[in-house]
C-alpha cells in the first residue's frame, strides 16, 4: 500500500491486485471474508465495536474496486 501525506490527510492507495480482488469478489466470498473480520473485530475489541454491518462496508467497497478496474483507475482511501 503507498502512503501520501500531508499537514491535512493521509491517502492510501490500494495495491491493484486487492482492487481486482475485490471487483472479482462473489457475494459468497464477501460474506465470508465480513465473518472473518467481525470475530477478529469482536476477538480483540469486544462486541461493542463491531456495530457497523461490515458486509455492507465490504459490497461498497467491492463496487467502488469495480468500477475503479472498469474505468482503468485505481482505489484510494484518505482521511483527515
């Protein structure tokens, strides 16, 4: 994953290989994979931070990788 920073947010652009990853990703396997990361969530922080539905957040991200491979383009994350 690269990092760009500055005074004001942090941008992470995501490896192409997970973006594809993602974009491929059947319902079965996103699924899975939200199971895997509500017990880790629940394992090491306790039921109380795992409120948001993470498949939703999964789906999301998946169409966001989708039409990132669609259009030539790639997936980021920043914050601030």
């Amino acid at each position: 994953m690269a990092l760009k920073s500055s005074p004001f947010r942090e941008v992470f652009a995501l490896p192409e290989r997970l973006t594809r990853a993602l974009a491929n990703a059947s319902s079965a396997d996103l699924e899975e994979l939200a199971g895997r990361w509500t017990t880790r969530l629940r394992a090491a922080d306790g039921d109380d931070k795992t409120d948001d539905d993470l498949l939703a957040v999964l789906r999301g991200v998946a169409r966001l990788a989708a039409s990132a491979v669609n259009t030539g383009g790639g997936l980021y994350s920043w914050s601030s």
